[in-house]
C-alpha cells in the first residue's frame, strides 16, 4: 500500500486526465505511480514528457533491469 492514496478517476484533475487516459490505453489500466503523481498535474505532465525524450537511448533490457533495480532500492512492490 503506498504512503500517498492515488486518486480515484472522479478525483482526478481535468488537466490530468488525458494523461491517464493515455496509460490506460497502453497498460489496460491506469498505473498507480502516475494516479499518485496526479496530485500534481504539472509534474505528471513532465514526467512523460522526460519519459518520451530519453526513450530509444537506452536497449530495452538495461532500461527494464535499471527500473526494476530502482524498485528495488525504494521498496516498491511492483
């Protein structure tokens, strides 16, 4: 159980919801990290705009290990 509830899709703000949307497309549903980070639209927002720039320099495998490794490092369960 995260420290911070996610928002709930009623509770979410208007500006953030099309970034969900978004996620919800691509994964099936919307991922929990981001329903925490849309407390904050703005950095929502920037997280993928970062996400979208730094995608394709890294092979797909060290990308998935790094994020896992940092999981693992912050005690997140995923």
């Amino acid at each position: 159980m995260p420290r911070i509830r996610p928002l709930e899709r009623k509770e979410t703000p208007l500006v953030a919801r099309p970034f969900l949307s978004i996620l919800k497309k691509m994964f099936g549903k919307e991922l929990t990290p981001y329903r925490i980070i849309a407390r904050r639209p703005k950095i929502l927002w920037l997280s993928g705009l970062l996400g979208k720039a730094i995608s394709g320099t890294v092979d797909l495998r060290t990308h998935e290990l790094a994020q896992l490794r940092a999981a693992q490092m912050i005690g997140c369960p995923f």
